[in-house]
C-alpha cells in the first residue's frame, strides 16, 4: 500500500514522497537509538567556535538531548532518542539542528516569519506555516521551537513555581516546563512535557535539555 502525503507539510520540489507519520517517527527515533548513548562520540569532525559578539543575552545555545515519546495504552510502550543540539536566534530568524550522538545531522530546523522548514537527513524537505504544524506533521508533536530561546533563559508565560533565582516550572503552548539546574544563574538542565499534566496511559512526550554552551555571537548578514 503506498504511502500518503503528509497533510499541511508540503516537501520541496524534487523531494520524494513521505512516509507514514508513525513509520517515520519509529525510524528517526530508531537512528538515534542506535547511533549509540547521549554524549557525542569523538569521532565528530571538530568545527571551528563561533566569534564572540557585543554584549547581551545568548542568542547562541548548545548541548545535548534526550526525548522519550511514551505511547497511550496499558502497556505504555516508550520509544527513546537523544543527541546533541545547537540552537540560533537572531531577531525573527530561528535555527535549530539535531545532530546525533555520532555526529550525523539528523535534522535543519528554520523558523522565519510564516514560515517553517525542516531538512532531513535523508535529504527530504518539508515546508509548513509554522514550526507548530510542521513539526505535528513531521514528528506527531507540536513543538513550539520558537519558545525555546526563552524557556532557555528562563522565560516562560505562565508560571507556576518560583525560587529566589527566578522562575523554576510554569506551562505554555500545552508544554510543561522545568527548570532542573542553574549555572551562573541560568538554566542549565530543562525537563519539557507534552502535554501538561498528562494522565496515566496518556500518550506523552518528555524533552530533557542540558545546556552546555549559552553565548551571544554576531547576527549572520
């Protein structure tokens, strides 16, 4: 039986057709999986750091991930990734990759006004409205990429506990958000879930983030 277009995310020219969401889910879970354990093995081709640029908040994050995706149902089936990850605001631009734990690009991330698209490691592109639909339709998830620059500094909309630091967990766009450790005040490890307050046997995504590298560098022109 072939397999259908994903609605709402539309590949780019000369891309070959999709696979099913859920058999597309299974195989970028299953890469990472088995490219090995979450720390970035040495074989990576090192690239050259980043110039520093004028003073402000980081808009340049780096480190690692880790996403457990439990299906709903008594058995409570948990498919596991994890990898690294670098992410880049500048103004309405937002860049994310994914790279796994071999140094692979597993995906391309770009947000700009309207417009979202992803590049798989395969090649395959895909294009939607925004990083919300794209991702839904891609991965069965609506991940929020956009808000990741603030929740990493802390930023999040509605807040629900507080320490002396600032905000420690609040809630946004159906995430719950976590902040598990601080360094020189800003957020070290993240827990992200989806959804919030999710039920025993709820189908459900957990999202942990370590922050190793949190700079500020020159806008690209």
């Amino acid at each position: 039986m072939t397999s259908a277009p994903l609605p709402g995310a539309t590949a780019a020219p000369g891309a070959r057709a999709p696979c099913r969401r859920r058999a597309g889910r299974r195989a970028w879970l299953a890469a990472a999986v088995a490219a090995g354990a979450l720390v970035l093995a040495g074989c990576a081709t090192p690239s050259a750091p980043p110039l520093p640029g004028p003073e402000g908040p980081p808009n340049l994050w780096s480190g690692r991930f880790a996403v457990t995706v439990t299906e709903a149902g008594p058995e409570a089936r948990e498919e596991r990734s994890s990898g690294s990850f670098s992410l880049r605001a500048d103004g309405p631009v937002t860049r994310l990759e994914l790279t796994s734990p071999l140094g692979q690009t597993m995906a391309q991330v770009t947000l700009e006004a309207g417009r979202a698209t992803l590049l798989g490691a395969d090649g395959r592109s895909y294009e939607a409205a925004s990083a919300e639909a794209l991702t839904e339709q891609v991965f069965g998830w609506r991940v929020p990429i956009g808000n990741l620059p603030g929740w990493l500094e802390g930023r999040i909309a509605e807040p629900t506990e507080r320490d002396a630091q600032g905000v420690v967990a609040g809630r946004e766009h159906g995430w719950s958000v976590r902040i598990d450790a601080r360094e020189a005040g800003r957020p070290r490890r993240l827990t992200l879930d989806w959804p919030a307050g999710a039920a025993t046997g709820e189908r459900r995504l957990a999202l942990r983030l370590v922050v190793d590298q949190a700079i500020r560098i020159a806008a690209q022109r």
